[in-house]
C-alpha cells in the first residue's frame, strides 16, 4: 500500500513536471505531452510518469514519442526537479504511455456489442 508521503510526492511531481513541459520545453514533439498520472515506489527511489499525447491517437502503437527522447528528456526533467521540489533525493523517472484510455475505450466497445 502506498504511503501518504510518496502519494503527496506523486502529485507535487506530476504539477511540476507538466510545468516543465509546458514552459520550458522546446522541442516540438514533447510539447503535446500531457501527464496523466504519476506513480512513486515506496522509497521515493521510482517514479513512473504516465502520459498520452494531445490530439493523437490513444493506441500506444501510433504514439509517435521514441522512447529514447523520453529517457533523456527525463534527465532533463530530473535535474530541473532536483532545482525545484524540496526533496532529499529527487527519484529517477521513467516515461510510460498510458494505456488506461485504450483499455478503457475497448471495453466499453466491448459493452457496447453486448447491447
């Protein structure tokens, strides 16, 4: 079960983050990012950022983000962090797409055959 002290973390990284990207991220392709949920282990060491992009598909196989911008751009964003958030260790971030909204919408369609 998560602590409140990781879930309080959680959120306060997923506003600075989605800060970040709006404000002080030029390059094109991260600008449509848009954070959904972020998740931290327990020993604040992990933190797992969940994103969809605006105004493409939410097919994580048409996501047009590779996955190697994701990693360095999370050090940047890492490093802006460590600046901002008053933390001890500020925890290494991982970019995942949010699969949530596709799960979501198949089975509604799912339901939606059923009627």
């Amino acid at each position: 079960m998560p602590s409140l002290r990781s879930e309080k973390i959680a959120d306060e990284l997923r506003k600075e983050i989605s800060l970040i990207i709006n404000k002080e991220t030029k390059d094109p392709r991260l600008q449509n990012i848009n954070i959904t949920a972020v998740k931290v282990s327990d020993d604040i060491g992990i933190a797992t950022v969940f994103y969809t992009i605006i105004g493409e598909s939410v097919i994580k196989n048409q996501s047009s983000i590779d996955q190697k911008v994701l990693k360095k751009f999370s050090g940047m964003v890492r490093s802006k962090l460590s600046r901002t958030m008053q933390i001890r260790r500020v925890p290494v971030i991982n970019f995942r797409f949010d699969e949530s909204i596709e799960y979501s919408d198949n089975i509604e369609n799912l339901l939606n055959n059923l009627k």
